[in-house]
C-alpha cells in the first residue's frame, strides 16, 4: 500500500491505470505485476502486508480514500521495527491499521486499460496527446477499423463507452497534473478544452466539485 501525501502516482496494474493525488492511497495486492510513476515532488509512505492475513483487505487493486486516522496510522507503522515485539501496543496498532484500511473508501481515479492491441494503440496515443479532440470516426480510421468495431472492442475490454472512457482518461490526466503543481489553465489547455469554465464543468459533472476546492482539500491539514 502506498500513501500520498504530496504530489502524485500513476500506477498501472492488471489492465487498469490509477491515478493517486494527495490524501489517497492505492492497494496493490501481493504478487501483482505493476508500474508506477511519479509526478511533482513525491512524498508519502509505503506498507507490505503479507498476503496471508485476513483482514477482509481488498482482492483486487484499488485507490482508496485516507481518513486521516488511517493516514496517522499508516506514517506511525511506517517507524515500526521491521522485527517489532508482538502482543503489545504495536501489534494492536498494526490491527487498527489493517480494519481501517478494509473498511476504507475507494475512489473513483481508475481507467481501464484495454489489450487489443489496436485499442491499445489508440489509447497510447491518445495519452500522449490528449488534446487531440479527434472523432470516433477519425479514431476508428486511424486504427484501421469501423466505428462499430471500435465501439464493440472498447465496450467489451473497458466496460465504458468511447465516449465516457475519454472523459475518465481527461479527469485522472488533470488530477495527476493539477497534483504536480499545473495551473487550472495550463491542464485545460493540455487537455484540448476550448476554456477554463468547459473544463471546471466537466471535472465538477465527474467529481463532484471544482479542481481548485479538490486539490485545496487535498493538500488541507
């Protein structure tokens, strides 16, 4: 488990992208196979958690909200002993750790990743350039195949439309740069909006309140 507290993580695990801004943290299950980068000033903890206790953890990977009981228990275990005494006051404090950690909130900063690999064609260049406004249609010509067939390989690889499999990929884009320390304005301008106020809109529509109060709450306390 990885704890953010300032700045951001990409991690790629199991066909899916997450984004973790300040205030998150993301499980990854023991054994699962990721990739993580880092954006603006990282700083934050790091947790392993032997895959055979029983806590009711997540099975899957997941980002989850910090309360911030959880994140004072997770940065006081993090100065535990690698060998610390069981039975005693760190055993218990590992134990609440653990409850709170299964009972934790997940957010909603994932992305399906798509294997086809002519989906995953689009989509790389589609994170690469995300201000490319393009059409389904265009998207389809460029891969080489119909709208329908687009539509029906997205669908069934991502669970999401074109549609709003775009709009998702917008939203944890420009709350990983808005966590690196970009402007309102510059992450709409990387984004392809036409202004600020379209871009607020569709980040409120998603999140439920304005980039400016989601990173002010993030990086509040």
């Amino acid at each position: 488990m990885l704890l953010v507290q300032r700045g951001a993580l990409s991690c790629e695990v199991e066909g899916g992208l997450w984004i973790v801004p300040p205030r998150s943290a993301i499980w990854i299950p023991g054994g699962a196979l990721h990739a993580i980068k880092a954006t603006g000033a990282l700083a934050g903890y790091n947790a392993f958690v032997d895959p055979a206790v029983d806590k009711h953890l997540p099975k899957a990977c997941c980002a989850v909200s910090v309360t911030p009981l959880l994140r004072e228990l997770l940065t006081r275990a993090a100065h535990l002993p690698y060998l610390y005494e069981e039975g005693g006051a760190n055993t218990r404090l590992v134990a609440v750790l653990l409850d709170e950690l299964a009972v934790a909130q997940i957010e909603d900063l994932h992305l399906p990743m798509p294997t086809d690999p002519r989906l995953r064609r689009i989509v790389d260049e589609m994170m690469a350039s995300p201000a490319n406004r393009g059409t389904l249609a265009s998207w389809a010509r460029h891969a080489g195949m119909s709208e329908r067939t687009l539509l029906r390989l997205i669908g069934r690889e991502t669970g999401m439309t074109f549609g709003r499999w775009r709009q998702q990929l917008g939203v944890v884009l420009a709350v990983k740069w808005l966590a690196g320390g970009a402007s309102i304005q510059q992450v709409t301008t990387d984004l392809g909006y036409e202004s600020v106020p379209s871009f607020v809109t569709m980040f409120r529509k998603a999140l439920g309140t304005s980039p400016g109060r989601y990173m002010a709450e993030r990086y509040s306390g």
